[in-house]
C-alpha cells in the first residue's frame, strides 16, 4: 500500500465539542497531522494479522469477488442481527500488537444482481435469446491483468515480457481494400454522376468531384495501421497498470455480446461518457477480448488535426463539417453522401462500432449528445434502406472510483486538444494519481438487442405529447387543476444536418432510441463505493460522522442498492473498504481523530460539497422512483402540515390515490428529461404506479381500509372488464377500467416506523440540489438583466447561485449545467421566451410572468416539493 502525502505536520488545538449529542474531550485533524498517523487511520496495511502479512493484503484492498449464492433470506436476517450490533465492536481474537480484529461480513455477501437485461416490452424476442442463467455465474476479470497464460509461449523471459508479447498477438484484420469500396458504393456514384440533386452535373468534370470525395473520406477516417495499434495497445495496458488498480468486466456479458457477433450481424456499442479515456480504454478492453478493431467516432471538435490523424490510425472516426451544411448546399450533400457509404461499408465489413450517446462531463449543454444522435442516425438509416438485414445494439456504460480529470480542461479551453496537451495530461495523471490510491473501474456490456425489432415494436408505442407549457403553465397559475392526460415533449438536443436529412418519423425514432439506449447504459451501471460514500456525507452527515457510524451506514446503503437490482463496483471487508474510499476522497473531507479512539468524517465547504454532488448523482438512478414519490408526498403534505411539524402529525394526514398520482406527475412533467431518462415506452401513468409501489415496498406508504372494504391486497375478486383485455401493457389510464375507478377510494398514511423519518428526509434530498437551483431561479427573475443571451444570462445565474450558496450553505446547488438546466425548463415553460438576433438567441422575460405575483406562483409551485 502506497503512503499518502500531506501537506502540513501542525495539529489541531485540543478543544471540546459536542457532535450528535455526544460530548467528545478533544480531537486531532490527522489530515493534518503527517503520514504516520494519517497511515494509521488511512491505510490498513499498517495491521499485521495473524495470518501474515501477505494473506493480508488480499484484503486491504477492494476487489472483485465471486459470491455464493446463498438465498437473499438469509442475507437479509444476517444484515439485520450486524445491524443490531453496530454500537459495540465485536472482538474475535488479538493479533497480539494489542489490535482488535472486526468481525464484519461483506456486503450481503451472498446476493449480487446481474444486471443489464433489455427491454422485454420493445424487444422481446432479443430478452428471450442471448441469454443464458449460467452466464450469471462466471463471474469478472481483471482485463489489464497480462500474466504469462494470456501467451502462447512459456518461461520466465515470457512472464517478464508478457505484455509486449501479449499485444503482438492481438488479431487485427486488414481492411486496405475499404476506401475503394466506399467509391463504389450507389450513394456516392449518383453524387459523382450528376444524378442527385447537389451532384455534379452534367458539363463539369467528375475527376473534381472524385478528388474532393477522397478529400472528405480521408477526413472521416483511414486504415487502421496494425503495427501502430500494437504498440498503442502495449503503451497503453502500461498506463493502466499506472493508473487503475483494476479494469473489471463481467464474463457473462462478454459473452452475450460474443454470442451476439457470432450471429453474422454488426455490432453498434452506444456507450456513455464519463471521461475522454473512455474512447481509448473501451477499444482496448473489447480488442484484449477478441471482438477485433473498434472503430470510435469521436467528437472533431476536441482534438487537433494532429491528434485526428493519429486516433484515425488507431480506428477513429470524424464526422467532416461540410455535413452540417444546410439540405440545399452542394457540399453538405456530397460529404453526406460519403458519410452515409462509408457507415454502410463499415456495417457491411462487420467492423463493431463505438458512439458515445451522452456528452462528457464538463461540457455545459443537453446530457445526450448530438453527435452521438447523428452517427446513431445514419445506422438506422443503413439499415432501414437493406444495406444489412439488421445490427445488434449494446448499451454500454464505464464506471470510475474518481474519474480522472486532467484531461477535463480540455473541454474549457478555447484551442481543441493536441498531442502535447494530452501528453502533459497524461504526465499530470500519473504523478498525481502515482501518489494516491488507484482507483477501480468497471465496464459494463449489457444485453445486446436487435435494431430491426426494436423499429417494429417501438413505433407501435407513440402516442400524443404536448409541450411543457401546455402541461404545467396553467397548473402554476391556479388556472386549472386537472393534469392532462398525455405526455410530455421535451427535446434539449439540437439536430444535426445528417439527422435532419432523414424522415421526421426517423428522426423521432433516433431520438427515442437514443434515449432508450442510455436508459438502459445507466440502469446497469455498478455503483461504486465513491458514489455512496459521498451519498451519506453529502445528504446524510454533512456537519460530521464519525467512523464507527458511517460503517453502518455505509452497509445500510450498500444493501439498500443491491436489493433494487443494482450492482455495486466493490467487495471486500467493510472498515477497509470505507477507508480506501476516505482515502480517495481526502481533499473534500477533513479527518478528526478523537481521544477516545474514533474518527469523525466532516465534508469541506465550498468545492468539497460541490464535487460530492457529482459523485453522489451516480447514486440517483438507484433510489429515483422513491425519491420522485417522496418529493410528491412533501408537496401533497406542504399545504397541510407545517415542514417543522413532528412525523406523528405528518401520518395522520390520509393520502388518496388520486392525489398522489396528480402530485408525482406533476414532478415528473417539471423535472428535466435528461435526469429522468424515462423509457419511451412506458407511460406517465405506469411509472406514477411504480412509484407509488416502490413507496409502499420501502415502507414509507401504509394502505389505509376501512371497516368492511376490500383489502388493498386482495387480488381474488379483481377482474379486467372487456374494453381492457386488447390493451396494450403501456396504456394503462386510471379512466380504462372499472378496477381503476377504484382508486378514488384508496387511501394511505405515513408510516410511523421510527427509521421512516430519516429514510423519508434521506430520499427528498436526494433531488435537493435541482430543485433548490430551480427556486433560485424563480427568485433570480425579477433580479436579472433581461434581455440577454442565453449564455449571458446563465452566468448571471450560476454567479447568483455561487452568491446563493455562500450565504445559505447550499454549495451542492451551485452548478452551472444546473443553471442552464434552468434557464431551458422555464423557457419550456413559457417562463422565458426566445427571439433571434444577430448576437445569437436572445432570451427576455414573458408577459406572463413579469408581474411579481406570478413569479411568486412559480417559485412556490417549485418550492412544495423541498424537504427543508
């Protein structure tokens, strides 16, 4: 284990404080107090254990493990009698250096979902195949772990060479004969010919026209050169043994995907995007893992011309400019047409294809990505005109413990990345990283799914959709109370010359799917133990906790993840694992070693509590359907009960149904659909049931029957009348069966467990931060200078809430894609109206909102689902 660096040896003056109730004599800041004490607390591997040092080691650190698989019974009884002794340390034996050993069993430690199955109502057909319960059991491996077994040779020479000699043997297959193919393609010919419109016509000479094709297609990409991709292979397998502890990947989903190439079908990866490594560590994993050159199509915004010509040699694909040119424009329908043939013959070739469909981290704007949307766009394009019979879709996600931000300020800065500027990048990783703690990660394939049969089933789902505006604006005014009953249409991601080329009904499609794509990256992501421990320090304990406490709860929110189906990124003995995660978040939290022998954790202001906000929104999608139900509740309640008022008082307000159901759509129309990222093919009304059900599950809703009614639970006597049975499963409305009316009369409480308060209290913070930002933003109207530009008038924002948070302590608000998050909502809420200028949109306050009343409107619409 690596020592840890601190900057200062001074200690923390003796003094006495008082932290949830317990009054402590003194305590020292051991982040301050130099390595050897801080190794103490830090670093487990100061311990020696009985059984060595070595047998040691397998445990200081988190890894990956195999569970038995033990019924979920018995993990959940041997949780809560842990639970149940959570204030006494249980002593096994003395290691004879006067330490005493925990006795802690692993998370569960018997149960761990596999996750990532596809939709079985879009694609059933593709849930049925591909898919074998066998695959569950196979467990991870570590993908930059080269040993002398990944060879064909043996020796002790070969175990030192082991990497070299692992790169020389990756298969990569020649593809020389790709540029001519693309000038055959019948796309390109009728350009070449005249026969299109935009074409060259007749009169002038087709040698221009095929210099200036080959012109557009060397833009786009080139041969991948083999020799090169072997030596970036062994570079870069060094840089990750630097930098990650591990790279896991689950050998089940290997295979479905193996299974899904072998099928004759190309494969499309549709990732998400949490760092610029991602699009060189993700064609590492899947080349280590025998699915051949992935081809990337990256962003020609981000990287120098210099860079461009190196990631085009390593498989790198770049969408030329000329195809965002207007539909009319000669050039934009030439590299169009060279854009669309070379996609085809990629397709054609079976080369797998990576798009990422989620914008990096740091760049402000709209969660999907346009681009993503484009490149997506032109597969389904090539498919739907019979290029190839169908393509296989793989949801992808990456997970890091800490995702490497060196490279971040790329994104800011003006000049797009080049060779230096990612060499001294990766030089400032490995001397800041080689001082820490590496950090995990894991890849995530999730079941791949066919594109064809997905087109078919999807496009029996559309239904009618209004804008924001007409759903919610006349609700905010006291207008009307009725919620209408149809969707919400909300599309922050502008379109693109390509996607724009395509049919309207096409490109809803791509919009859909994408969407649907990224929904399913997220939902089997691993969450990592980064993510919880900011979780409970940001939402839980932000004035301070001390060790022994956050074990439990770290336990707690460990099993509370697993048991909704989601994995976690970490195994291990729990006091190690809860320290490797201190250590990894030391610059945003202070240390306090306590006289009595405990440790009390306390997040640092100002950017500390900023950056757990970003780690913990990795923990949202998880507890998402009870949140939104919390928050519904908290509004359903605000007019009611005052928010200071005692839990008791609170649960003797009866909920009906039909209020809840009216509050959590209400929410779910005013939160933004990049953070909801709801399948398309579920309605409104059936998460509104889900979430109600998630509620009653945790515990926090009881039904409440009257003397002589029905039982909520008795299902005997229910019946479907005939107008339901021909229904489809997603269209479901309170006003399509008579067992729907019913729900007039269904009542429910709080209910009065004591752990529901601080489990209630827990989840409406969960979605704090946005909403807080977005009342900010109802009070900032009548303060800002309107007319401005949209990105004027975000900065004007984010300096109010950075103003904001300084004052009232809120600094997990003070984000600036929760501004512009903002500013977008209210100007599809009719809030904010936008005109043209020269200076590029202009945004101005709307004649309905100018007067200060309806503003207050607005902000306590906004402000009745926050949980003080």
């Amino acid at each position: 284990m690596e020592n840890m660096d601190f900057a200062s040896t001074e200690r923390a003056p003796q003094t006495r404080v008082k932290v949830n109730g317990h009054k402590h004599t003194a305590w020292v800041d051991i982040t301050q107090s130099g390595t050897k004490e801080a190794e103490r607390w830090l670093h487990p591997g100061g311990v020696r254990f009985l059984w060595g040092e070595r047998e040691a080691q397998k445990w200081l650190v988190p890894r990956f493990y195999r569970p038995p698989m033990d019924t979920m019974l018995e993990a959940r009884l041997q949780t809560k009698q842990r639970n149940t002794q959570n204030s006494r340390e249980t002593s096994l034996w003395s290691s004879g250096f006067g330490m005493k050993l925990e006795a802690v069993t692993p998370f569960l430690g018997k149960y761990r979902p596999f996750v990532g199955r596809c939709c079985q109502t879009c694609t059933p057909k593709s849930w049925e195949s591909l898919f074998h319960r066998s695959i569950m059991d196979l467990g991870f491996c570590n993908v930059i772990l080269v040993k002398e077994e990944n060879t064909r040779f043996r020796g002790w020479l070969v175990r030192r060479l082991c990497c070299f000699l692992w790169s020389l043997e990756q298969h990569i297959p020649p593809c020389r004969d790709a540029p001519e193919k693309i000038m055959e393609r019948t796309g390109v010919q009728n350009v070449i010919s005249g026969r299109d419109p935009g074409g060259a016509g007749e009169g002038q000479v087709s040698g221009l026209v095929k210099k200036e094709v080959q012109r557009i297609l060397g833009h786009i990409q080139a041969p991948p050169c083999p020799f090169l991709l072997r030596l970036f292979s062994w570079a870069l397998l060094r840089f990750l043994k630097c930098v990650f502890l591990n790279v896991q990947l689950h050998k089940g989903q290997m295979k479905m995907v193996h299974q899904a190439a072998q099928a004759g079908l190309p494969l499309v990866l549709l990732s998400t995007h949490k760092s610029l490594l991602d699009g060189i560590l993700l064609p590492f994993v899947l080349l280590s893992q025998g699915l051949g050159v992935l081809r990337v199509a990256w962003d020609p915004r981000t990287c120098s011309p210099t860079l461009r010509a190196l990631l085009k040699k390593l498989g790198g694909l770049f969408l030329p400019p000329e195809a965002n040119l207007t539909l009319d424009s000669s050039e934009g329908v030439l590299a169009r047409a060279v854009v669309h043939a070379a996609i085809e013959q990629l397709l054609v070739s079976k080369q797998p294809l990576l798009i990422f469909l989620e914008e990096p981290p740091g760049v402000l704007g709209p969660r999907l990505s346009a681009l993503g949307q484009t490149w997506l766009g032109l597969v389904v394009e090539a498919v739907q005109v019979g290029v190839v019979p169908d393509a296989m879709l793989v949801p992808v996600a990456i997970t890091y413990d800490l995702v490497p931000d060196a490279p971040c300020d790329a994104y800011h800065a003006s000049a797009p990345l080049g060779l230096w500027t990612g060499a001294l990048a990766v030089l400032r990783i490995l001397r800041g990283w080689g001082r820490s703690r590496p950090v995990c990660v894991r890849v995530h394939l999730a079941q791949p799914f066919s594109l064809q049969e997905y087109t078919i089933n999807a496009r029996s789902c559309w239904g009618s959709r209004q804008t924001l505006e007409q759903l919610l604006q006349p609700i905010v005014l006291g207008q009307c109370t009725t919620v209408p009953d149809t969707e919400k249409e909300q599309e922050w991601t502008p379109a693109t010359g390509p996607l724009l080329a395509l049919k309207e009904e096409d490109q809803l499609l791509v919009r859909r799917l994408s969407r649907h794509v990224l929904n399913a990256s997220v939902m089997s992501s691993a969450v990592m133990s980064t993510a919880i421990m900011a979780t409970l320090l940001l939402f839980k304990h932000q004035k301070g906790v001390f060790l022994s406490q956050l074990l439990g709860e770290f336990s707690w929110l460990t099993e509370e993840t697993l048991l909704r189906g989601f994995d976690v990124g970490f195994s291990g003995q729990l006091r190690c694992l809860v320290q490797h995660t201190l250590s990894l978040l030391q610059a945003h939290v202070t240390l306090l070693r306590v006289h009595q022998g405990d440790l009390l954790v306390v997040p640092r202001l100002g950017p500390g509590l900023t950056h757990l906000a970003h780690l913990s929104a990795e923990l949202l999608p998880t507890f998402l359907s009870e949140a939104v139900g919390a928050c519904a509740v908290r509004g359903l309640l605000a007019g009611r009960v005052p928010p200071e008022g005692p839990w008791e008082l609170q649960g003797i307000e009866l909920l009906s149904q039909n209020e809840l159901y009216r509050q959590i759509l209400l929410l779910l129309h005013l939160l933004p659909q990049d953070l909801l990222l709801l399948q398309p093919c579920q309605s409104s009304y059936c998460y509104c049931q889900e979430v109600l059900d998630r509620l009653i599950q945790c515990g926090l809703l009881v039904a409440e029957e009257t003397p002589g009614s029905r039982p909520a639970c008795d299902t005997g006597r229910q019946r479907l009348s005939a107008k339901l049975l021909w229904k489809p499963s997603g269209d479901f409305t309170d006003s399509d069966s008579d067992d729907f009316e019913e729900a007039e009369g269904r009542f429910f409480r709080l209910s009065q467990q004591s752990r529901c308060p601080d489990f209630f209290l827990f989840l409406c913070r969960l979605l704090s931060p946005l909403l807080k930002a977005f009342a900010q933003a109802a009070t900032f109207l009548h303060q800002g200078q309107l007319p401005d530009t949209e990105s004027g008038y975000a900065e004007q924002l984010f300096q109010f809430l950075q103003a904001t948070a300084q004052e009232e302590g809120f600094f997990e608000c003070a984000d600036p894609n929760l501004a512009i998050s903002a500013i977008w909502t209210f100007r599809d809420l009719g809030v904010l109206q936008q005109t043209p200028s020269p200076a590029g949109p202009m945004l101005y306050l709307s004649p309905v909102f100018t007067s200060w009343e309806n503003q207050e409107k607005l902000e306590q619409f906004i402000r009745q689902f926050i949980c003080s």
